[in-house]
C-alpha cells in the first residue's frame, strides 16, 4: 500500500465549484488506479458537497460576491472562514492545497500556506492580468504549481520563475458530457441569463425585460426563456417578472426554468447575459450572445481605479479572442437602446451572425486541451505535488 495523500481544495463561486467536484473525482480515480489511500477537504459549494469522501469544512454557496463593496459586507464572515480553515489546515497538513480561482480568499490563504509550508497549487488562476501584474511575483513565489485554463495566461506569468502550464479549459469536459445531438437550436428562442448573484439580478434584470418588452413588439416571432442556477435565484426573477406583467398586461410570456442552462444554450437562437462563465459556456455550446455588467456605484468608482480592461473588453470570450465578438455593455451603457440592435445584429439572418458563429468555433479550438480531459490533466499535475 502506498503512503496515504491528503489534498485540500478551495473553491468560493459556483463555477469554482462545478471543476472542483470534477478535479476531487479525478483524484480518487487515480488513487484508485494507483492503489493509494486518499483523503479530500476544503470548501465548496453543492457539486463538491455531493462529492462521496470530501470533508466539506466550509459551504461556499452564497460566497460569490463580486464587487468591493458586496465583499465588505461580509468582511467579518470571510475572516471567520479564514481562520477557521487555516487552523484546520495546520492541524492536517494537506500533501497539497488547491486553489480554484477566488481570488481575494484565496490569495491570502495562499500566503498562509506558503509561510507554514504546505504546498499550493492554483488552479483557474486570480486574473492578475486584470487586476494586478504588481503581484505576480508575490503569486510566483507562494506558489509550487500553477495550472491556467486559457492558453495566453502562459504569456502572463513567462517574466516570472514560476511555469504556468495550460491545461485546458474544464468547460471543455463539462459541456461536452451535457451536449444533447437531438436538441435542435430554434432561431426564434431568445435565452435569458441574468446570472447567478442576487445582486446581478437586482442590477440586471430590469433592463434585461425591457429589453425583451422592446425587442418582441419589432420581432413578434421571437419567445423568450430565462435560465437560473438554483431555485433561490429563480424566485427572485419570478418577482422581478410577475412585477413587469403587473405594470403591463400585453408584456411577452417568459418561460422561467432553473437547472436547465445547457439544454437552452443548445436550442436557444440568441442570448442576452450577465458577464460571467456562461459567456464561455454558451460560445461551446454555439449559442450567440449580448453580454452585459453592471456593479454599485462605489464598487465600479473603486475599481475603476484598480483595474484596467486587459485587450479592452471585459467579456471573457472577447479576451480569449482579442476582439470583441460577443456585443459588451457595461454599467451606463446597459440599456434596451443599445441592447435590442445589438441583438438584433446577433440573431438568426442577422448581419453580424456569421462572424460570430465563426469566431465562437475559434475560441473553442482555442480552449481545448493537450490530452481528452482537460480535469483530468489538472488532475494529473495535482498528483505530482506530495510530500
């Protein structure tokens, strides 16, 4: 029998979440494989909660607050999490820690590791290209691997002497396992993604059904579905659209599903979307989308003096690219003036529908991985991190 791992795995959002269950599987399968006794921890939301074996320490699923303001009103409850973890990681001393995205936790856990010699592993990195090039270095230092899903953060980190290695996106094995043949895509649905944060709605989804109100009165044959990831989520959007229908009887029918996303993104025409990792999945899936964005008031001032566009764009499927494909709005701009031609150009038959299509092939060939399973190479690099 070989000697017993032990890893920790620490993801904060919901997409953090989705990779970590699958990267906390792949690892038994290869202690499996390899006859070895494994043990998992960490934090993370429902999928890695229903991972059989992982000791889920902290539940992360209303952790991912985005925006500096948002962040600080829980300031307190991240310190609580913190400590907790960091004792409890001292106490087990973990073969490895592995870091998905979640930034602001994760960097400085990351530097508690570093000081009390657990190695860290970062998966998904922080977007220091966005955010933060000064702290590179810092991040190069602290960290023993670091495994970047998008092929130009190589680039990132070359000035350093800390070798980042691509090893594909993980949306490349979660998609491909959720694509149906048999669902048609039909030009006439319009998909809704108003995102996965209670704020994101608040900010987002008023505009979003105006924009469906305007849009469906020049194009009468199109129907709309809006898509959540929980049912939380999908109250707060039923408030938000039994609301509009109160203050006007004639407005459009949505259908509103939850838990549905990739069935949509495969049959839907076009798409109207909160910025996030569904921007990326729906360029997989071949779905089209305007994307938008909007943070307080505070937070955007704040931010604004922290972080420069990286490329010019913000959408995640622009940056891959370089270009901006997919139609971006971000905080003043997001408005049905600007959203119903933008969708419009997007649509089936629509002048710019082409070009997007050929480009959301591109980005994917762009993501795919060395090896099948881009998890599994993950995966594999983890593994080689023991003591």
């Amino acid at each position: 029998m070989n000697k017993p791992r032990q890893y920790w795995i620490l993801a904060g959002e919901a997409s953090g979440d989705m990779y970590g269950a699958r990267l906390a599987r792949e690892l038994q399968d290869i202690a499996a494989k390899e006859n070895t006794p494994i043990s998992l921890a960490g934090m993370g939301g429902p999928a890695m909660g229903n991972v059989a074996g992982f000791d889920r320490k902290v539940d992360s699923t209303e952790l991912g607050v985005m925006g500096i303001i948002e962040v600080l009103k829980l300031l307190f409850t991240f310190i609580g999490i913190y400590f907790k973890l960091v004792k409890a990681a001292l106490k087990a001393r973990p073969d490895a820690v592995i870091l998905i995205d979640y930034p602001g936790f994760n960097l400085m856990f990351a530097l508690a590791m570093y000081l009390f010699k657990i190695p860290v592993i970062w998966y998904v990195c922080p977007h220091l290209w966005v955010w933060g090039k000064w702290r590179l270095p810092v991040l190069a230092r602290i960290c023993t691997k670091m495994l970047v899903i998008f092929p130009f953060e190589e680039e990132v980190f070359a000035p350093t002497p800390l070798q980042a290695e691509f090893v594909g996106h993980p949306l490349m094995d979660l998609m491909a396992e959720k694509m149906d043949p048999s669902i048609k895509r039909d030009p006439n649905c319009v998909l809704l993604l108003p995102g996965s944060r209670t704020m994101e709605i608040t900010r987002l989804l008023p505009t979003m059904l105006e924009t469906v109100r305007q849009l469906s009165k020049k194009h009468p044959e199109l129907y709309y579905v809006l898509s959540t990831p929980r049912e939380k989520i999908l109250q707060l959007c039923t408030e938000f659209y039994e609301d509009a229908r109160r203050k006007d009887p004639d407005f459009p029918e949505i259908k509103l599903v939850t838990g549905q996303t990739t069935r949509y993104q495969q049959e839907a025409g076009t798409g109207l979307a909160a910025s996030g990792t569904v921007t990326v999945e729906s360029a997989i899936a071949g779905l089209p989308l305007v994307v938008v964005y909007k943070l307080g008031a505070l937070s955007i001032l704040l931010a604004s003096m922290l972080v420069t566009l990286y490329r010019g764009v913000f959408t995640m499927v622009n940056i891959i690219l370089n270009r901006k494909l997919f139609p971006e709005f971000l905080q003043e701009q997001v408005t049905p003036e600007n959203l119903v031609p933008a969708m419009e150009e997007i649509l089936p038959n629509g002048p710019r529908r082409a070009e997007v299509e050929d480009g959301m092939r591109e980005m994917t060939r762009l993501l795919a991985p060395q090896s099948a399973s881009a998890i599994r190479q993950a995966a594999e690099h983890c593994w080689q991190v023991h003591y």
